[in-house]
C-alpha cells in the first residue's frame, strides 16, 4: 500500500494540465484533466508508475481499468497506448497490432494531443511488423511514416525524423525482400544531410543514427544468403553415391561420418557372413546396411532444408534484433515521453 500511495504521488502531476511536446527522437505527451475522469487518471497514473518499476501485471490491471472506464474519447488513448507497448515489450504482436492499428485510424486526423498519439501509435506499429516479420504491413506503415504530416506545431520538430525512421524501415525491408531501391530513400537521405531543405531547415540527424543507417545499408540481403544456401537436391545425389557426404556437405561432419562408417560396417559384416556361409545372420545385416543407406540418404536432404531454413531464420532475427528502433514510453514530473532509439 506504501509503495502504491508513494508511486501515485509521485505521478499525480503529471496528467494535470500537462504539456505535450516534440523533439527528435521523442514525443512528449499529456492527456487533458477533466474532473469527471479523476479516478480514471488515477488508475492510468497507477499503471504508467507500475509499467516504469517493471511490475507489468500491476501495470496491465491499472492500465486496462483506466481504458475501460474512460468516458471521453481522448482518456482512452494514453492508456490504450501503454498498454499496447506493454504487448509488444513480451513479444504478444497480434495482440498489440490491432490495438495500435485502431489508435492511428482513430487518432491521425486529430489535432496537437490526437497526432502526438497518432505519430507515437505509427511508430510503434512499426516496430511491432517489424519484430513480427509482418514485410506487406512494414511497407504500409514505412510509407505512412514518410508521408506523416505534423499540423501541429508541437510534432514539427520529430516530424523530419519520423519521416527518417520510415526510410530506415524502408531499408530493413530492403534487406528481407531483396530489393535494393527501397533503400535507396535513406541512402539519398544520408547522402544529402546538410543540404537545405525546402522549408528552410536543416535535417539534423544524430551521428549515431547515422552510423546505425551506414551500417544497415552496407548489410547482406537475403539474396545474399539464398545464394549460399545449399542444395537439398546435391545433397541427396552425393549421399546416394557415399553414405554420409550429403551430411558433411552442409557441414555435419559428426552426423556424415557416423553414416559412412555403419553403412560400410555393415554392409562389411553382411558380406563377411555371407562368405561363411551364415545366411541368415549375412542377410540380417544386409538389410539393416540397405535401411540405414535410404535413411542417412533421407536425413541428409531433410538436413539440408533445415539448415536453410535456420540460415534464413538466423539472417531474419540478426536483421531485427541488431536494426529495429527501440521504443520507451517513460514518465516524469516534466511529462510523458515516448522515445525511440535507431
């Protein structure tokens, strides 16, 4: 209870009247005070305060409370916000797509409050089909993201950078489809930094923003890998001829030499048999030599499917786990902030 009492203290001021802002990098958010909504703000308050100690449970409960007794339209949104982040931080991406899908169609005609939503429900809408490997939907929120349009001048400083987080988004597509020109805006972007822009102002861009781009650009893409897959095909026809190659051709040298060895004990012992007149035993083993031969020439080609498969895998999680934007959604006496990280 003390810790309850001290946490909501501590975040009592901050949806009073509180101011919402933008800068590179973060958009700042508050949620106008309305008195017929005061347990409401108490309970988004609440579950804003557990979300920031890392209790999620707490968080979620407060948080779903907040949402669900909302009698304005604008009090549902920080919380419906929250609590999609909360989804998308435990890896739950279909769950939190619809939810930031519906704050952005709900939000991105609004005005100054409705459109810092909106921007910060796009952003994480594209982490969320990013990490969830969702490439049709990326594309559609990477070019929402360029197209974005701040009208109020609270979003005007993000909304160069928005527009720089959907290329980048652009660019990591590039890299799961294989098709370079989608890259080519961030490219042109980085090549053209200090260039005036028509508006009269300069695209500032952070070095390390910069050297994430650089490096994302300079990254295999999937044609890459698939051109280093191998053939399951290969493998077959090789392990067909000498038990065990088509496993040691994509690099199970274990599993390849184990096969060449039995198939060749047994078949050796078979023949062994065989020549002393013991039929049955030389039979028995030449039966077990023939299973063995078919079944290291099946495993070697089913083999080969999954080590593509993981090799197209591995490439996939590398790209997203090394090059998604990191999104926060923090709170302090001075605001909520949603920030995200290249």
């Amino acid at each position: 209870m003390q810790l309850v009492k001290s946490l909501l203290l501590k975040a009592s001021i901050i949806f009073i009247a509180a101011p919402y802002t933008a800068a590179a990098g973060e958009i700042k958010l508050g949620i106008p005070f309305q008195a017929e909504d005061a347990m409401v703000s108490q309970h988004l308050n609440l579950g804003l305060a557990f979300q920031a100690y890392g209790d999620q449970n707490r968080a979620m409960t407060f948080l779903k409370a907040a949402s669900l007794g909302a009698r304005s339209p604008q009090m549902h949104l920080i919380p419906d916000l929250a609590i999609a982040r909360i989804y998308l931080s435990e890896g739950v991406y279909r769950t939190a797509f619809p939810i930031l899908a519906d704050l952005y169609e709900r939000t991105k005609i609004l005005p100054a409050f409705g459109q810092s939503i909106s921007a910060a429900a796009l952003l994480l809408l594209a982490e969320t089909t990013a990490r969830n490997y969702d490439l049709n939907q990326l594309r559609a929120t990477a070019d929402d993201l360029m197209q974005f349009e701040a009208t109020a001048a609270e979003l005007s400083a993000a909304q160069d950078e928005i527009h720089t987080t959907g290329q980048y988004y652009l660019a990591m597509l590039s890299k799961f489809n294989g098709i370079e020109k989608l890259s080519e805006p961030l490219r042109k972007t980085l090549e053209n930094k200090n260039d005036e822009k028509q508006k009269g102002k300069r695209l500032a861009l952070s070095p390390e923003f910069i050297n994430k781009s650089q490096k994302l650009l300079n990254e295999r893409s999937i044609n890459d890998v698939e051109d280093n897959l191998k053939s399951p095909v290969v493998a077959t026809l090789l392990s067909a001829v000498v038990p065990g190659a088509g496993h040691m051709y994509v690099g199970r040298w274990q599993n390849g030499l184990s096969a060449l060895f039995f198939t060749l004990g047994t078949a050796a012992t078979s023949r062994w048999a065989l020549q002393r007149g013991e039929k049955a035993f030389g039979a028995t083993m030449a039966g077990v030599a023939g299973l063995f031969y078919l079944g290291q020439i099946a495993g070697a080609t089913r083999q080969t499917i999954l080590s593509n498969q993981n090799a197209l895998k591995d490439f996939q999680n590398d790209i997203i786990g090394t090059y998604t934007p990191k999104s926060s959604l923090k709170f302090s006496p001075e605001g909520l902030t949603f920030t995200w990280q290249h």
